[in-house]
C-alpha cells in the first residue's frame, strides 16, 4: 500500500517561485502513482477540491489553500525508443524541467534546447504549452500519462487530446480538472536542425556556422539569465501576462498609431504582439506598487520586492492591466494560475 498520510497546515512559500507565504491546510506528495489510485478510491478524499502543485512556479497564492494540494513528486527519466525518425525520450511529472533539458543535452539530442532553463517540472509542461524562442512543448510532444480521479484509472494522450494552443491546453479547462499529469514523453528529432526563428537567438549564435543544440541551449540560458531573475534570488513567475494575439488588420490599426508596436506574425496571418512592450510604454517597468514590481530589465515579470502578499501581485497586475487596456485598448491575460 502506498502512503496517504496527509499531512496538515503546511507552509507553501519553498514551493511557490513567487516565495509567497500561504499555507495549505492539507498536503500530500506524490511518489507513488498508487497514492492517486488510493485516494480516488476513498469517498471522502476524493470529495475534496484538490490542487495540483508541480515546481509552482505559475502559481499566485493569493491566501491559504482549503484544497487537499497533490505536490507531484514522481521522478525518472530515459529513452524509451527510436526510430529513424525521432527518439523517444520519457520524464516523470515530478522531474525539473531544465534538468531534463540538460540530460537530453547530455545525451547528444537535440529538440529541448530552445526551452531551457524555463522553471518547473515536467508535468507541468504540456498543461501550459511552455514555449519560448520560438519552440512551444506541442512542437515536440509524442504522448502522455494522466490519472483520471473521474474514473480512477490511467490513461495514455495524445496531442490531439491535448488540445494544445498558445499557453493552453485541455488541463486548464473544465474538461481537464479531473487529470493528473503523471509522465510525459517527447519525440526529439534525429535530423535535427537548430531553430533560431528568434531573432535575439540568431543574434547570439550569428558566428557560428553550425551550431549544436548544446550551443543553442547555452545561448538560450545566457540570454535569459541576462534578461530574467533567478526566483532562487527574487520571488517571481517568469512572463506574468500572455502576448495578446490580433488580427492582422487590428495590428495595421494599432502601427498606425505606434509605428514601433512589437509584432510577430504568426502562420494563420494573425499577429502575436509583445506585452513586455506594452506594459514598458505604460511607465511600469521597475516600479513597484507596495512590496510587489515590475522587473527592471523586463516588463513582463511581476516580482515579490520581499514580504509581498499574493493580493499585493494581483493588485499590481489589474493595476497594468488598466493601464494598458486604457493606452491600446488591449486585454492583457495573465499566465498564472490564481489561488
């Protein structure tokens, strides 16, 4: 039999990057998918209202937690097979993210490069479609495994079910509450070829020929530890708003206006626009509003100043969101989930 101790009133600030001190009333990590069996089996533990916690590092607690807190801790990782294609690489949910990006570059593969360093676990992953320097998970995802507490079983998905978008997937919609993210496996590509689509990452490696996806990792880490804090050293969530998505001739309106308006275009001719910006030509960036800020070298992340409440972040963040809203007539969307 596995564990069901729960443990009570435990402090969540070691397990929040926001270092946001809340509490939950009651706690159990995961080590042992038969825990997630046993306590779907048990009517009043299953009755509970649960929250999911991997590295929490897209979470804002914004006061102390009722829900029974599931902190996943399932940990392993290898190669699980190969084509001529792609290899077959899988990772529990509770593995550090990066971590398993540097084993992959260990290993000589490439296809996570671009997604290093980017804090939190690998269960984690598909449910916020983390993307960064022009690689998002679904670009190499091959499958995963949930437990299912509506039916008490587990069961394999595939991208289709994971109905994967920009920062999206199924897991943060009504459909999803009921999944726990338990491994997930990644197809990496044989004929691998480094993708420096962003422009930041092309600049870094422009000397080099033909860069490895070692070299393209480091300058993937360099440029973020350049740009971003380490959320050892300032409590923070990475990019606290998503880039809002216009259409194409909304983006010729708003260029019209601000001739310097950060844009990407995207494959089905819409247009990804940078919040980071909209947010710096607002006034924000490196101000505070009480214990909570704005990161001084980019605008995107919201951080705890030291003490700061989760109420102190979100009133700071509705505080751009006016601003910004006001300014562009734009509906900035944060990336984290609120507790």
């Amino acid at each position: 039999m596995s564990d069901l101790s729960l443990s009570t009133d435990v402090s969540l600030q070691a397990f929040n990057t926001f270092r946001i001190d809340a509490r939950a009333r009651r706690y159990l990590r995961i080590t042992d998918p038969g825990q997630l069996t046993q306590l779907a089996a048990n009517p009043a533990l299953a009755a509970l209202p649960r929250l999911v916690l991997g590295g929490g590092s897209n979470l804002l607690l914004t006061r102390d937690v009722e829900a029974l807190v599931l902190h996943m801790g399932l940990l392993g990782k290898a190669i699980v097979g190969q084509d001529d294609e792609v290899t077959l690489v899988r990772a529990q949910a509770g593995e550090n993210w990066h971590g398993l990006v540097e084993w992959t570059l260990a290993q000589g593969l490439g296809g996570l490069e671009n997604l290093a360093l980017i804090p939190g676990t690998v269960g984690a992953s598909p449910i916020q479609n983390i993307g960064a320097y022009g690689a998002e998970i679904k670009d190499v995802f091959h499958a995963l495994t949930v437990f299912d507490f509506a039916t008490g079983k587990t069961r394999t998905m595939t991208a289709a079910d994971c109905r994967f978008g920009y920062r999206d997937s199924v897991f943060k919609h009504a459909e999803g509450r009921d999944l726990v993210v338990l491994d997930v496996t990644f197809a990496l590509p044989r004929a691998w070829a480094p993708n420096l689509r962003y422009a930041e990452l092309a600049q870094a490696l422009e000397g080099i020929a033909d860069p490895t996806p070692r070299q393209v990792g480091n300058a993937v880490i360099a440029i973020r530890r350049r740009k971003l804090p380490d959320p050892a050293e300032i409590g923070n969530a990475g990019s606290f708003f998503k880039n809002p998505v216009v259409s194409g001739a909304e983006c010729a309106q708003l260029l019209q206006a601000w001739p310097n308006l950060v844009h990407h275009r995207q494959a089905d001719g819409s247009e990804k626009l940078a919040a980071g910006w909209l947010i710096d030509q607002c006034g924000w960036k490196g101000k505070s509003l009480g214990r909570a800020g704005v990161y001084p070298k980019q605008a995107l992340v919201l951080v705890n100043n030291g003490g700061a409440s989760g109420a102190e972040v979100m009133a700071l963040a509705r505080a751009i969101q006016q601003d910004v809203r006001a300014r562009f007539g734009l509906e900035l969307e944060p990336e984290p989930v609120t507790v």
